[in-house]
C-alpha cells in the first residue's frame, strides 16, 4: 500500500517514500506507521491498510501447490481458482511477485486487497485490480474459505462400473467436479484378466490425456487450469465381464 505523503522511518522501514505499510513474510512481521491516515485518495483508513498486509500474512501461511507454496505470490488455492490465477499466468496477463511496473497485475496484491475489500466491505476503496475480478463480486466466499477453511492437499473421489458379458457398451463415462485448480490424478483399475483403456476429457470434449497400455490398470495425470469438471472414459477391449473402479486425486 502506498501513500502521498512523506515519512522517514516508514521509508527506512519499508524502502519506499510512498508506502503506507509492508510486510516481511520471512519474519512474518507487518510495518505500519502509528501516525493516523488522513486525505488518501483511495479513501483508505489506517485499518483497512493493515487488513492488507495482514492478506498477505495469510497467504503466506496457506499451500496452492503446485503453483505456490506458500501461496504468498499466487494467493491461496480458493481464490487463484476463483480469480482464474493459473490461467492468467499462462497467458501472461498475470505477474505472480512482481512488485513493480506489474504491482497492478500481481495476484499476490490482489489477493491481499481483496483481503482488506472483505474486512472493511463499506469502505469507499475503489478496485485498482482491473483485471482480477472485483471481490464484491462472488470472491468473498472463497476468501474466507482461504482464511478460515483451507485447502491442505488432494481430496479423494471414486467411481465404480462394470461392462456386462457382451459387445456393448464399448465404453463408459464417468464425470469428476474440479472446483480448484491444481494437479489432478487418476488411475482405474480392474481385474487382472481384463484390458481396459482410459482417457481423460474435457467438458467441450477434447482430450486432456491418455492411457492405454496391456492389461486393466491404468493412470493419467493432467493440471487443473480453469476446468471445473473433468470426465474419465474408460474402453473395454473384448467382451469380457469386467468390473472396474476409478480412483481421482483432486485438488
């Protein structure tokens, strides 16, 4: 956060003759100067900037693996996914840690502002993140799951089939929710006399990945950017009773 007017010790502090407030995440320490804000132009309150830092603070201590861990740069799993993170980064609209000429399009910041809009939501602060979705928008949901729930690693979800002793059907589908981005995994297995096939597909229906070798144990992995459900065909090779299960790790 920054401000308009001067400041010495805030300057020694935090390195900057504009700034309001930082935050050290190695000493997990926040600075913030006791003299009281007045005349900012965005409006913002002594509190509301400490709200900031204190974003920050939290994801500093939350886990999106793949991407961050911690999360301090990315923000924490619910959000990035709900702000489309992962996918902005790929395309190179976002500039996770960048505290420079790309402070606007860093999703750490974003997040933390986020953070402050959710504590103080009255308060008269415009949104200078154009391009992260304004959090009085649906985003103070997964925030708070960010703060008070959060995400600590893959949960787990199974299906069951079976293909009856016949030509058909070939194959089967099986739909898994991916409401978070991150690695996914999924394996099928089935009996030992069996051969089965797997592949992984997206809503639209493109593939996303394969697995196809001798024998009915197979498994696919493929990174969750913006899908939020997936779907797993399995093919049956022969005409064999076959009984199968699909294990998916999710993010």
């Amino acid at each position: 956060m920054t401000r308009n007017d001067g400041g010495v010790e805030m300057t020694a502090a935090c390195g900057s003759d504009i700034a309001l407030s930082c935050y050290y995440p190695g000493e997990n320490r926040i600075v913030a100067s006791g003299d009281t804000i007045n005349d900012q132009p965005d409006n913002a309150t002594q509190l509301y900037v400490i709200a900031h830092q204190y974003g920050h603070h939290v994801a500093n201590h939350r886990d999106n693996a793949p991407f961050a861990n911690p999360a301090i740069d990315w923000g924490p799993k619910n959000w990035a996914s709900f702000a489309g993170v992962c996918q902005g980064v790929r395309a190179g609209r976002y500039f996770p840690g960048d505290e420079g000429d790309h402070y606007y399009d860093n999703p750490g910041e974003a997040f933390a502002e986020s953070f402050a809009q959710n504590a103080f939501p009255s308060q008269p602060v415009p949104w200078e993140w154009p391009d992260f979705p304004d959090p009085h928008n649906g985003g103070f949901a997964p925030l708070q799951r960010d703060a008070l729930n959060p995400w600590n690693g893959d949960g787990v979800d199974k299906r069951r089939g079976h293909f009856p002793k016949k030509r058909r059907p070939k194959k089967m589908l099986k739909r898994f929710a991916t409401p978070l981005d991150g690695d996914l995994k999924l394996s099928l297995s089935g009996p030992d006399r069996a051969d089965l096939a797997l592949k992984l597909r997206s809503s639209d229906g493109h593939i996303l990945a394969r697995s196809d070798g001798v024998g009915s144990r197979e498994s696919v992995s493929y990174q969750i950017c913006g899908e939020r459900s997936v779907s797993a065909v399995v093919r049956r090779h022969g005409r064999r009773l076959t009984r199968f299960k699909l294990t998916a790790l999710i993010p």
